[in-house]
C-alpha cells in the first residue's frame, strides 16, 4: 500500500459542511454530527471525521452509502456504480480530483456541485483513494 494511500485511508480530515439550495439534495444536517459523535467544542477539540464519513456526509445522498449510485437522486441522474470493474478502469484518478472539486455539468445544468470551498485538497486525495477501495 502506497503511502498517499495510507495516510489518505489512516487518516483523519477536517469536514465542512455547507448545503446548497440549488444543487443535488444535501446529507441531512444531523448526518455530520453523528457521525463525528459527542463533541462540545467549548470543551476542547473535537474529532475529526473520518473518509468514510465526509463520503457519508457529502456524497451518500445522492451516490448511496455503498457509492453504487442506487439512490433517487442517482437513479434519476444515472449516477455510476462507482463498486463496478468498469467504472473504475474507465477514470483515472486525476479525473476524479477533478469532478469532485469541479463538479458535474450536463448541458450547463449542474448534476453534481463543485467542492473545491469545500472539501481541502487533502480531503480531495482521500475521497478518491476511498473511491478506488471501493472498487473490485
């Protein structure tokens, strides 16, 4: 296991969580919360959230817990199953990066937001890596 990938797996990042009115349906606002557990930010420093559960927060609603796209939102969209030998011999991880800070357009309509205010380029790195673990 490469290094990047380690520490992209084995790490922990920081979350932001800003929803978007005019873009796919957002994670419910207590998802974030949950998954970070109890944390009073008066007490000290909270945790921060793990890959998977920045996946849970920003992307699950529309590409599903099991990023196999199985959602309404997915369904109606034709999100890929990102679990599939296909998917992953047909994107290389730069293009990956590069929808999740960029988005996702379709005849200047936004399927999916763009990340790049939101997620670090850290958080970036992970959530491909975790794309690709997902994978056969």
């Amino acid at each position: 296991m490469n290094a990047v990938r380690s520490c992209a797996l084995l790490g922990t990042l920081l979350l932001t969580t800003v929803a978007r009115a005019d873009g796919p349906p957002a994670a419910p606002a207590d998802t974030a919360a949950a998954d970070a557990g109890p944390c009073d930010p008066d007490a000290g420093t909270c945790p921060e959230p793990t890959v998977k559960s920045i996946f849970g927060a920003k992307c699950a609603s529309c590409h599903g817990a099991d990023a196999k796209g199985k959602t309404k939102y997915g369904i109606k969209h034709k999100i890929p199953d990102f679990t599939t030998k296909h998917w992953q011999k047909t994107i290389d991880n730069k293009e990956i990066g590069e929808k999740i800070r960029g988005g996702v357009f379709e005849k200047g309509k936004k399927l999916m937001p763009p990340f790049k205010d939101k997620l670090t380029p850290d958080q970036v790195v992970a959530l491909t890596v975790y794309l690709r673990g997902v994978g056969p």
